[in-house]
C-alpha cells in the first residue's frame, strides 16, 4: 500500500467540511465529480440556511399538505423514525429556536418565523408523512431543521454513490460523521477520536481502526451561540428549550452506518441513564466523555488509554 493509492479532496459542504479519501479508485474524477454533484443537490434540497432550497419552501409554506421531492421525503421518514425510536426525544421541529442564526442568510425563513407565531406544543409527531403521494402534512409555522443527523445520513449516501461511480474505497468525513465503504486498506481506516477542539494531528485522544459502517461524535462543547436575550446556549437544541440534563460532554458511537452512530450519539446525550443498557443490547461500541475528561468505554468500546493516545481495533462495527 502506497501513498499514490489514496487521493483526497477537500471542499466546504452544507455549512461543513467534507473530506473524501478515495482508496484505489477505478475512475477518481467521476468519483469526486459525483461527490461535489450529490451535496449540491442535496444543499439545494435540505439546507435551513438557503432561502431557495426545498426546505425553506415547506417551512414556509402557508398550506398544511404540501408536496415533496423524493430526497426530501426521505430526510423526513428518517426524522419520523428518529422521533418515534428515540421516544420523542430526537425531534427536527426545532427551527423556531434557530431561526436568529439564520437571519443572515434565509431572510425569507427569518421573516416567516417574526410573522408567524409559533405553536411551543407541536412538535415533529405533528408531522403527517404519506410516503404513496410524497405529501407532508404539518402545523403551518412548525418549522424543520435537519441538523446532524441529516448530515450523516447525507454522508451515508455520499459514500455509496462515490463506489458506484469510481469502485475502489472511501472514507467520507462530513463534518465529523465518517462513513468508510468498497475496499479497506491494510489496518483499516485510522481514525483519531479526541476532545481537542484544535482538532491538529498531534492532539491527544484515541487511534481506531474501522473496516466497514460509520463514526459519528456529538459534542456540546463545540458550536455554541448567544440568543438575543443573552443566553449561552448549545447548537444541540429541545423542542422546549429546556437545557439537556446530562453529565456527557460528548459521545462518540461506531454502529453499521454514519446514520445510526449519529441517532445513538444524541440517544445517549438526551438519556443518559439508559445510555449503557442500550448500547450493549445492540452491540454499539461507544466512548463517553465527562466534563473532566475521564473517556468512559461503553458497549465494547476498547479500554487501553481510553483518554490519552494508542491505536485500538474496531473491526466490523455494527
């Protein structure tokens, strides 16, 4: 295995990073042509921060039923399934809590949200999906945010669509949430995962190795924001703006796709009590960490130097 083996791209995506490592590509330009076609698309489709994509559109919207794409009617099932799995814990009916972020740059949304008032009782299981017809029913003024796990169920795409157009492996980082897919290199692919927010490459933190699925972390540490009544708050937000109750400052979760590692990832930090029970009863290795920067190995997640460096083996995560 040799350096010419690899070619990475970088570029900016979805209000992110996205890194792709294409390992023995068959065809690299169609890969990363494929790459860059499929998250402009997807920008278009489910960005809260574009007054012209397709999410604006249904949030704005001033009829209850309203027509979807099929990449958009897909976000929603996985947001209907997250709702409903999580106990309505995980819930995309957040917008209204975003919406001064936005200001800047989704002048239409933003003044949606002044004119309309918000409903502080709805919240995404008043979201009617009919899959057959692509239509969506909801509460005018409710407003969706796909946030992080739409991120990394983009990222599961990605990879798929990148090995369909240029064969070989991938590993896609967007924004954090990693998927690997095709062909693995020899060890696996390296992953660092560390509390350093310099995020450099001599940071502290843990080595793994992952040969299939994906790698999610959430933290509330990083992406934090003052509202306008000055109030410190974290980019990870509840319907009803009540602080998250929880002793995790991040998690990290290896699990068969980008997807559910991220889903489990928020699970834990929005349950943190049946956090353990539930990892272990499905096999998910996952490292917790504390405000104190103790790492807390879960569900199988290797122990040697949990919070200071080594390389550990995650083979076949699931």
């Amino acid at each position: 295995m040799s350096e010419s083996d690899f070619i990475v791209e970088s570029f900016d995506a979805l209000g992110t990073s996205c890194q792709i490592i294409l390992y023995k590509s068959t065809d690299s330009k169609l890969a990363i042509s494929t790459a860059h076609s499929y998250i402009r698309q997807m920008d278009k489709v489910a960005s809260f921060y574009r007054s012209d994509s397709e999410l604006t559109t249904l949030n704005v919207a001033r009829s209850e039923t309203v027509s979807v794409s099929e990449q958009l009617l897909e976000l929603l099932e996985l947001y209907d399934w997250a709702y409903c799995e999580s106990k309505s814990k995980i819930d995309a009916a957040v917008g209204h809590q975003l919406v001064e972020l936005v200001a800047p740059y989704n002048s239409i949304l933003y003044e949606f949200a002044v004119q309309n008032a918000h409903d502080a009782e709805t919240t995404f299981g008043d979201v009617k999906i009919d899959s057959k017809n692509n239509l969506i029913t909801r509460p005018v003024g409710l407003l969706i945010d796909f946030g992080g796990l739409g991120k990394s169920f983009i990222a599961d795409n990605l990879a798929i669509k990148i090995i369909e157009a240029g064969g070989g492996g991938v590993l896609v980082n967007l924004g954090g949430d990693i998927r690997v897919e095709g062909e693995v290199p020899q060890g696996g692919w390296l992953i660092k995962v560390t509390n350093d927010l310099s995020l450099s490459s001599d940071a502290p933190g843990q080595l793994i190795s992952i040969v299939l699925g994906g790698v999610a972390t959430s933290s509330r540490l990083t992406r934090r924001w003052i509202d306008r009544a000055g109030n410190d708050r974290e980019h990870i937000v509840l319907g009803d703006k009540s602080p998250i109750k929880c002793d995790y400052t991040s998690v990290t979760v290896a699990a068969s796709s980008a997807t559910l590692a991220n889903f489990y990832t928020l699970f834990a930090l929005l349950s943190q009590d049946e956090a353990p029970a539930m990892l272990a009863r499905f096999g998910l290795p996952a490292l917790v960490r504390t405000a104190d920067g103790i790492g807390i190995g879960l569900g199988g997640w290797p122990s040697n130097e949990l919070s200071n460096k080594g390389q550990s083996s995650l083979v076949g995560a699931r």
